[in-house]
C-alpha cells in the first residue's frame, strides 16, 4: 500500500516540477529579421523572453575583401572599402588613401585635408541620421525613421553634386581627391548647416525626452568600460562606457587636428548613453564642419601620385574613426603594386560580439533597443 | 614608457624576443609560440604597460611561415606595439590563444582560423566565422587554389 | 415608408411591417436578420477599406510624405487594390502546424467584432441589438478575439507567432478590466448598461463635460487600456515587427491574412464607436443644458453625422499616439496596467459613486 502511495506521490512530483520549471529554447534571429538590418543571424537561448545566450552568427555576405585586395592596385582598393561600411563610405576610402600616403611619405595639399574632413563630418552627421532614424523604427516608433531620412537626403545631395554619387562616392584617392568641389558646395553645406542645426533639437524632442523611450533605453544593455575595452567596442559605444577611444582626437589625421571639438565621453554604460553620445557627436560634427568651411584654402585638390603606386616594402597602419567606430586598415607592402596583405580591423566585427555579455538577462525587446544603439552595418562586420 | 623601455621590459620576460622597428611606426616584437601566451599576459598586467586593449589581431601567410600579428595599445599610458608569433610549423600550425586575456581576440582568433587554418590552443570555441563548416581550404594563404573563382593574370 | 435622416425608428418599423406584411411572421423575421447581415458584411468592408486608406493617409501626415497616390483620385482605390492582391495570393500553411485551429484562428478573429458592431449605436433607432445590458455584451464579446490570436500563435508552429500570442493574451486580459472599470465609472452616473439610454442620459450635455474630474480620468484611462486591447501602438507588442517580425500573423497569407487585418481595424472603430457613445453622446448632438437656442441649431446636424464625426475624432487621437510614441515592452505595459491603470480606476470608480452621491455632477 505504502508502495503505491510513493509512486503516485513520485508521479505528482515529476508533474508538479515540469509544470513550475521552465524550459530554455533557440530563436532564430535573422538572417531575415526586420531589426538585424541586413543578413546577421542571432542565435538566441532564451528562458520565456528572457535572454540567456546570444550568439552572433556572421558571414552571409563575406565578398573576400581582403582576399581581393591582395590582386588589386592601390587605387583599386579604394573602391572596395565602400562596399564595407556603406554609410561612412568616405571615412573608409579615407582610411586606405590615408594608410597609401603614409607608406609613399607623401604629404597631400591643405585644401586636401579640409576638403577630407568637410566630407567625413558630413558622411558621419548622415550615419547618425539614418541611425537615428532605424533607432527609432526599432523601438516602434516609425515616424523618426522618416524624420531621419528627409534631413539624411539633403546632405546626400550635397555628395550628388560634387562627386556624382549618393551612397558610394569613391572620392577619394590616393594623393587626394577625384576632382574639386563644386562650386555651389560650399554655399549649400552652409545653407544645410543652418537647416539642420533648427532640425536636430526636434529630434530631442522627438525621441530623447519620451518617457517610453527613456523607459526602454535607460540601465538596458549595460557594458562596463573594462568590458568595452577588453571587447575593443569603439566609436559611440565604446565611448558611452567611457572609453576615450576617439581616433580623431588620440591620433590627428588629416584637419582634425586644426579644429577645436570635444570627444564626448559618458558614463552611463547602457543604451540611453550611446544614444546620447550620438546625437551629441552630431552637435560636434555640426561645430567641426562650421569651422572649416569658410577656411577651405585654394590649392590643388591632389597631390602628384605615379600611375602604378608602389608601396616601399614595411607594414603600415592606419586607423580613422567612422560613425560607428575605430576603423583599421593594415598593409603589408613588398614592393609589387598590389599589396601583399591587406588587414580591414572594422569596427563592427568588434563591437557585434560585446552583445552576448551586454544582452544577458535582459529581454528581447531590449535586444534589438541594444542592437541599434551599437549602430550595426553587417557588410562592415563581413567585409 | 616608450619603446626602449617597452623592450628592456620584454627582454626581461622572454630573452629570445626579436625586435624591429624597420619599416614600421609602431616597435615589433616577434616571439616563437611557447612565449606567446606568457609574454601577452605580462604586458597586459604589467603596471608599466597595460596594454589592455587590442585594435588588430590578423594572420599573414609569409609563405616559409605563418605570422599572427597583434596590434597592442595601452589605454592608460597610450603606448602602442605589435606583438608577432612566428608559427614555422606549416602543416599544422598551432599558437596558444590570447582570447583569456583580451576577449575580442576570440573572434578575431576564429577569423584567422577561419582563413589561415592556423589553430589556437585553448581556444573556447574554434569555430569557421566566415565561411561555411564545410568549407574546403583557407582561403588567404597564398597557396590556395580555386580556379572558378580567381582569375589568375 | 416615412424616412428621416434624424430618426430612423419610423423607417426600421415600416419595413419590419412590409416585412411581415409579405411573409410569414418567422420568415420575415429570418429575411430581417439576412438584411441586418449583409448591411453590416458591406459596412464591415468598406469600414476596413476607408479605415486602412485613412490610416496610411495620417501617417503620412504625420510623417511629412504623401502616401498612396497612384491608384485611382489621390490613391483612393489603393487598399481596394490591396485586397485583391490578397484575394488572389495563395494561402501558404507551414508544415506540421494544426491546419484546423490555423484556419479556425482567422475566422474568430473576425467574429468578436462581427458581433460586437451589432450593438452599435449609429444613430436614433439605427441600432441592431439594444439590451439592457449592451455595454456589458459589448466588453464581453470584443474578448472573444484573443481565443482567436492565441489559437493563430499557438497552430502556426512558430516560436516568433507564439512569442506574440502569449503576450497578446497576457495584454489583453489585464487591459480587460481598466477598460471595463472605466466604462463602469460612467454607467454610475447614467444607471443603466442599455446604450440607447446612455446616450438619451446625454441630451442635456456629454458625460465628459458633466462628469467633473472623475470623468475626464475614466476617459483617459479608456483611451490608454482600449488602444491596449486592440493591440494598437505604442501597445502593439503582439506584432511589434523589430522584435517578432509579425507576431502572432507571421505565417498567414493571403485572404486569412486579411481577415486579421480587418478585423484589427474593425476592433479600433469599435473602440472609437464605445468611446464616443459612453463619454461623448453616440449620435446625441452637443447640446448645453437648457439653452434652446443652441441645442436647436446643433440638432440641424443629422446624428449619423455627429456619430461618425466623434468617432473620426477619437479615431485621429489614437492614430495620432500611434505614430509618434516608441512601443513599450511587454513588463512595461503590464507595470503600467496592474501598478497604475488599475488602482487608478478603482479609486476613480469610488471618486465618481461619492460625485453621483453628493450630486456634484451637472
């Protein structure tokens, strides 16, 4: 009798525990989601809504970049880094020009270095408009998404005019330019200056000072600075953990060293920091751009390069700062006109893998809040 | 501490450390394998260099040898150097992994691996990043062969 | 046949008697119901139709774009485009999901609103069902629909579907009741549950106006639980397309699709339509006390005008939250119900017995 009694008694045990304990699941996220903006795919292990595990999985548009670089010309290179992070195309074209006249010892007109800087500022201020805008798209409020894009299009046309192309400009080129600005440029960035800085406090208005938005923003996602740089999380994110990892300000290229701006540094560690370091960068950009577009000098727009560059034999990197952070690029010359190495340390691929450490406990919704305050672009983490 | 001190310092650690400064901005230190793991964890503890943050970890195909190279910079003192690992073992090519002490290196290891076939001991997860599992080959180091795809001039 | 455009209890009645004049008694009945059905099939649709091209329009506005303009005058016939193309795609079923309760889903979705328009009151005697307790039948049914949404999560063998559905149910349950307790606090003042005597308690003014604070706060929190509820934003977590993709309608297609769609749109009418019957007087013009002078050149507007005008009004104010707030997650929106909606109506509901008692009401 007492036997059958503990078997049942077993029985209810085994029920009542499965009952109470839950279990943990996968969740595919991507390669085809709305909110991994392209084709990142995001292993989740989650315990009800509740993020246990993320693990990135990278590579659906790996083009060997790298690979291709090493068939390439110098001047070839160049256009291949726009494909990596299309939003600061520039900046990236910048990085290789940069890391080529360092290895040539060549160095390039003022009107160059204003004329690279102008451009960069620009290319930024539109990163972090789009971003703003999908950040915004990403925690449901769809409205910002087409803010962003309405003030995102008049700086493009500003790049239409003066090299042809919106999105991927190849503007740059060793030595220099492609050709000279336009001459309208000058007056319309300044015509966008003035449009934009009455723009940007709608955007606080907008989003900063929404209650759910600060709700959903504020102590989610926390990276500590020893994280950040262990990570190597760089550019906004890395510098809302209080990073000081400001490429521009630790290590001058071009005229950044000629302009007065502050590295913006907080220390909130979580998303309502990177969030804020962002549109505080857009203040700064808007301060940078001010200061040199009156003080263009006149000169050549390229400095005198030979047909086919080659490189003296050495390695030679270079890093520039991009909207979404420290962009290497490493070179191995040995003396042949293509390089024997080339190396793209990008931002992205760094920053994307501080998510699993950031995402632990924390909910799904507050994922993808994280998610688009690291500014992800998934070519530049593939290249 | 600047790169006379760096390398009295590494000296000090391993006595076998080759050092180059020749075509290059940054001091070059290149160790064999066995140091690797030892040496990176000094300069990475050491009051005096604090090299915590590492900007760039990459393999090149040297083709007598691999190399992995890891840009180190210190974000107290900002000091910069490289730290090289020659791995002369072609056929299988192993190195101690670095990622215990800097985490991104255990992404940027699984890229190496990835494309060098270069292994890393200890590593958590060795894993292919950019490719697929089944992916035959590595597809950066100069030997690699796929004549669908590359275009040899 | 005496038809008026201010009261269509005459003209209901005389074709309740051509009715029964030319069938039986119970025949005619039957006719009556078959006419009532397919007045509210075509209403239902067109409602749907007009409702998705408003929407897109407000957004649009709101957005500082156009929206649809190609499709015929100003892209009016756009949804209606919109809904052939959905006729004519192909239902897709994903595999070893429970085909019955999969297509079982769209269809109670789209009953819970069927049922409740019914008890809509459009204009004086334009009203299908009129109980004594309409309010309540109406609170009661609209749930019905989230049978439908967890079944939809639950058959479609998708965690993302699933992930929706549960937070759907756990929503719309505790939006539930501050919903109905803010109903409630008005039903204090007027004393019956009727619809048709709710409105006709507010021929002397709207109970927004009448009902001093405890009103406007019942109002308020109508608002914030119905748009809840129907699982509109800021509130749409059920969807929320960057986290879930679509929730609990990811893998429908086609026409099911649709039905999800319609009867979204046809629950957030019926939220405006409850809304302006209990806090704004349904069809009832806006009339001030005693002053005949006024009331009598508001009663030159016809009801239905006024009926529609309302719910176009408060159908604007929820867009209009829709398209500027971010959407809150899931423990947010259940703090928000259980740690301030709720005890707020409670204490409401309690503020408003002691106006109706002391009668500090107008």
């Amino acid at each position: 009798m007492s036997n059958i009694f503990s078997l049942i008694s077993d029985k209810e045990k085994q029920s009542t525990s499965s009952a109470t304990e839950t279990q943990e699941y996968f969740v595919n996220m991507g390669p085809q989601h709305p909110s991994t903006h392209g084709v990142l795919r995001l292993l989740l292990t989650l315990d009800g809504e509740i993020i246990r595990k993320v693990e990135p999985h990278i590579g659906y548009i790996h083009r060997s970049i790298e690979k291709m670089c090493e068939k390439d010309s110098y001047q070839q290179i160049v256009h291949l880094t726009d494909r990596m992070d299309y939003l600061s195309c520039h900046i990236n074209n910048e990085a290789v020009c940069l890391a080529v006249e360092k290895g040539l010892q060549l160095e390039v007109p003022d009107r160059v270095k204003y004329i690279r800087t102008i451009i960069s500022e620009l290319t930024r201020l539109s990163s972090h408009q789009l971003w703003w805008g999908v950040m915004g798209m990403d925690l449901g409020a769809i409205t910002t998404f087409l803010y962003g894009f309405r003030d995102r299009e008049q700086i493009i046309d500003i790049f239409e005019e003066t090299c042809g192309a919106r999105l991927t400009m190849n503007y740059n080129v060793p030595g220099g330019v492609m050709f000279d600005i336009h001459p309208n440029f000058q007056k319309r960035t300044k015509d966008f200056l003035k449009y934009f800085k009455e723009k940007l406090p709608e955007y606080d208005e907008l989003l900063t000072g929404n209650v759910i938005f600060t709700e959903r923003t504020k102590d989610i996602g926390y990276l500590s600075k020893e994280d950040a740089i262990s990570y190597g999380v760089t550019g906004p994110s890395g510098r809302a953990s209080g990073f000081s990892c400001d490429v521009r300000k630790k290590d001058p290229y071009s005229a950044y060293d000629r302009v007065d701006f502050k590295e913006i540094i907080r220390t909130d560690c979580d998303s309502y920091g990177r969030y804020k370091v962002r549109i505080a960068e857009m203040y700064e950009s808007l301060h940078i751009i001010e200061q040199l577009i009156d003080n263009i000098p006149e000169g050549d727009f390229k400095a005198k390069t030979k047909a086919v560059i080659k490189l003296p034999p050495g390695e030679y990197y270079q890093r520039v700062e991009t909207a979404r952070g420290e962009l290497g690029v490493y070179i191995i010359s040995d003396n042949k006109k293509s390089p024997y190495r080339v190396k793209f340390r990008s931002p992205g691929f760094s920053n994307l893998f501080a998510l699993d450490t950031m995402a632990k406990g924390y909910k799904i919704a507050d994922l993808v809040a994280m998610m688009s305050t690291l500014d992800l672009v998934i070519p530049d983490i593939d290249r | 501490m600047n790169n006379d001190e760096l390398k009295n310092m590494i000296l000090k650690v391993v006595p076998e450390a080759e050092f180059s400064e020749e075509g290059s901005e940054f001091l070059n230190v290149t160790v064999t394998p066995e140091h690797l793991h030892k040496l990176a964890e000094d300069l990475k503890s050491n009051k005096d260099t604090l090299l915590d943050y590492m900007f760039c970890l990459t393999g090149v195909d040297w083709v007598s040898h691999f190399m992995v190279v890891y840009h180190l910079e210190s974000t107290v003192h900002s000091h910069r150097m490289v730290l090289k690992v020659k791995i002369p073992d072609r056929v299988n090519p192993a190195v101690d992994t670095v990622s215990d002490i800097w985490r991104t290196a255990e992404y940027h290891e699984r890229e190496v691996y990835d494309l060098f076939g270069i292994k890393f001991n200890n590593h958590p997860d060795l894993r292919r990043i950019l490719l697929e599992e089944d992916w035959e080959g590595y597809p950066l180091r100069k030997d690699y062969k796929d004549e669908v795809n590359i275009v040899e001039l | 046949m005496n038809f008026s455009i201010y009261d269509f209890t005459e003209f209901i009645r005389s074709i309740h008697f051509w009715l029964t004049g030319i069938f039986s008694p119970a025949l005619a009945d039957v006719i009556g119901l078959a006419i009532i059905g397919v007045c509210f099939l075509l209403f239902v649709t067109l409602l749907g139709l007009s409702l998705v091209y408003i929407e897109r329009k407000v957004a649009a506005f709101f957005q500082q774009r156009l929206g649809p303009m190609r499709v015929g005058f100003w892209g009016t016939a756009q949804t209606v485009a919109d809904i052939i193309k959905l006729i004519f795609k192909e239902p897709l079923v994903t595999k070893n999901s429970d085909k019955f309760l999969f297509n079982l889903a769209a269809f109670i979705v789209l009953i819970a609103p069927f049922m409740v328009i019914g008890a809509v009151p459009f204009a004086k005697g334009l009203h299908a069902l009129d109980f004594d307790i309409g309010l309540f039948y109406i609170t009661a049914v609209s749930s019905i629909g989230v049978t439908g949404i967890l079944l939809a999560g639950w058959s479609s063998n998708n965690k993302y579907s699933l992930i929706g559905a549960m937070r759907s149910g756990a929503q719309i349950v505790s939006y539930e009741l501050s919903v109905v307790l803010s109903l409630l606090t008005i039903v204090v003042l007027t004393g019956s549950l009727r619809l048709s005597e709710i409105i006709a308690s507010q021929s002397d003014g709207w109970w927004i106006f009448k009902g001093n604070i405890p009103a406007i706060i019942a109002f308020i929190i109508f608002i914030v639980a119905s748009t809840a509820e129907s699982n509109r934003g800021p509130f749409d977590l059920a969807e929320a397309e960057s986290e879930l993709t679509a929730g609990f309608h990811t893998e429908y297609s086609g026409i099911r699709f649709a039905f999800f769609f319609l009867a979204e749109y046809v629950n957030f009418f019926i939220i405006a339509a409850v809304g302006a019957t209990v806090f704004f007087g349904g069809w009832m013009p806006l009339h001030i006390g005693n002053i005949e002078f006024f009331n009598n050149a508001m009663d030159v507007i016809p009801p239905v005008i006024w009926f529609f005008g309302k719910v176009a009004a408060l159908l604007f104010l929820i867009m209009w939250f829709k398209w500027t707030f971010p959407r809150l997650r899931i423990d947010q929106l259940l703090t928000l119900e259980w740690k301030y909606l709720l005890p707020i109506s409670i204490v409401n509901i309690l503020l408003m017995s002691l106006v109706a008692l002391n009668g500090w009401h107008l």
